[in-house]
C-alpha cells in the first residue's frame, strides 16, 4: 500500500487505489497475516493488527502491541489507508 503524504487539495484516493487496497486487506485477513497500517491525513505512525473483519467500505483491526499482544479493536475506512 504505497503512498506519500498527500496535501488537502489531493488527499482523495483513487477508486482503484481503495480496491487495491480492499483486495490487499482481504487476502491478509484469509492468510491470517499480521499488516501494518497507515493514515498519515488523520495520525502519525501505524497500526499493527491482524484483519479481522471486512466490509463494503470499513474493515475491523484486531491490534497488536510492539510485544505482540492483542490491543484492542479499530475500525477504519480502506479511504483513509495512506499505505
């Protein structure tokens, strides 16, 4: 999911960028593959979880901790995956 910082006038991702996405996040979540996840438009940093669920336009994140311990859930727009 590669991207850069993107300015406020070009934040918005393409259809095909949000599909790409959509398809990257299904395939970790039936391969059960720990992902990394940034929004760089709404925080700094990432999220690191495993896909736990999937829908038309919000997947769910079971998070994980730098130790590897589960952290509690996120829910987020594939539209605000910066890469």
């Amino acid at each position: 999911m590669a991207g850069g910082r993107r300015s406020a006038t070009s934040g918005q991702r393409s259809g095909q960028q949000i599909m790409s996405t959509k398809h990257q996040l299904n395939r970790a979540a039936k391969e059960n593959r720990l992902v990394r996840i940034h929004r760089e438009e709404l925080e700094e940093g990432w999220a690191d979880g495993f896909v736990v669920g999937t829908g038309p336009d919000f997947f769910a994140l079971e998070l994980v901790d730098k130790s590897i311990r589960f952290d509690g859930y996120n829910c987020m727009r594939y539209a605000d995956v910066s890469r």
